[in-house]
C-alpha cells in the first residue's frame, strides 16, 4: 500500500504580490528606486489567473525574496559593464610586456590623446597629452583587457 500525502504549498497571486511589494520597498531603500523597475520588468502577474496556485506557478510569475536579489545583482552588473564599456582608455605600448595604462580619454585632437592620468585603484589626477604615435585608445594584443592577449594576468604565461 502507498500513501501519497500532498505537502502542496498554494498562494493566491494577491498574497504573493503583497509580499513582493513589502520586499520591494526594503530593497529599494538599500539599492534605490529603480527597484521598482527592475522586478516589474520581471513580473508577469498578468498570466496568473486569481485563485490559489501552487508555489512554482507563482514563483515563475512573481519574483520574491532571493529572485529579486538575482534581478538586483544582474542589473547593477549590466550597469557596471555597459559603464565601462563606454570609458575609453589611452594605453601605450611597451617592449617588454603589456601595454602600460595611461588614463581615461577626455578628447581627442588631430596629434594628441587628452587624458586624466591614472593614479591606482579608480583614482584618476590631471589632464595630460600623449602623442596618437606613441598611443592607442582600442585594445592591441598586447593589451591585458583584450580577448586574446598574452598578458592576461599582467605578465607573459
């Protein structure tokens, strides 16, 4: 004989989009209102009938607890990423290893790279010049952040 008990855990869509909205506003005061955004761009409560719903249902529909830390997390890495993609970096070459990093780009003129010197860290110090002989703003081969460079950990492997 088999007894098959059911442990089945139900929720109507209202609960679950009250805890949603209460978990929203706690981390909306941690990481801002755009928050708000982010998980309504995930949720589609729409697709959820009213009534009761087994808590698969529900959490494909309605993101709570660790799924918005998820959203949260990938946002802020997409942001970061699409930061620094946008930030263009004068490097110049070196001989005897990866090119060296000079600083940010500010403009560019017909001779010269314009930049604010590189000081460590996401420090970043004055303007200065560098020839566009002696510079480059793309990533070479010889560049550590390039797909196939050689240096990928600031020395040769």
């Amino acid at each position: 004989m088999i007894l098959v008990i059911s442990s089945a855990i139900t929720m109507t869509k209202a609960e679950a989009l009250l805890i949603q909205a209460e978990q929203v506003a706690h981390y909306a005061a941690i990481y801002g209102d755009d928050v708000w955004q982010i998980v309504a761009a995930a949720t589609t409560a729409d697709e959820v009938a009213e009534g009761e719903h087994d808590m698969v249902t529900i959490n494909r529909h309605i993101p709570r607890g660790e799924a918005i830390e998820w959203l949260i997390a990938a946002a802020r890495k997409q942001t970061a990423e699409s930061a620094k993609a946008a930030r263009q970096i004068v490097r110049t070459f070196s001989p005897c290893g990866p090119c060296l990093t000079e600083g940010e780009l500010i403009r560019t003129t017909d001779k010269f790279y314009v930049y604010r010197e590189w000081q460590g860290g996401d420090r970043y110090e004055g303007e200065k010049r560098i020839s566009r002989a002696k510079a480059h703003i793309e990533p070479c081969h010889s560049c550590t952040d390039h797909a196939q460079t050689h240096y990928r950990n600031g020395h040769m492997d």
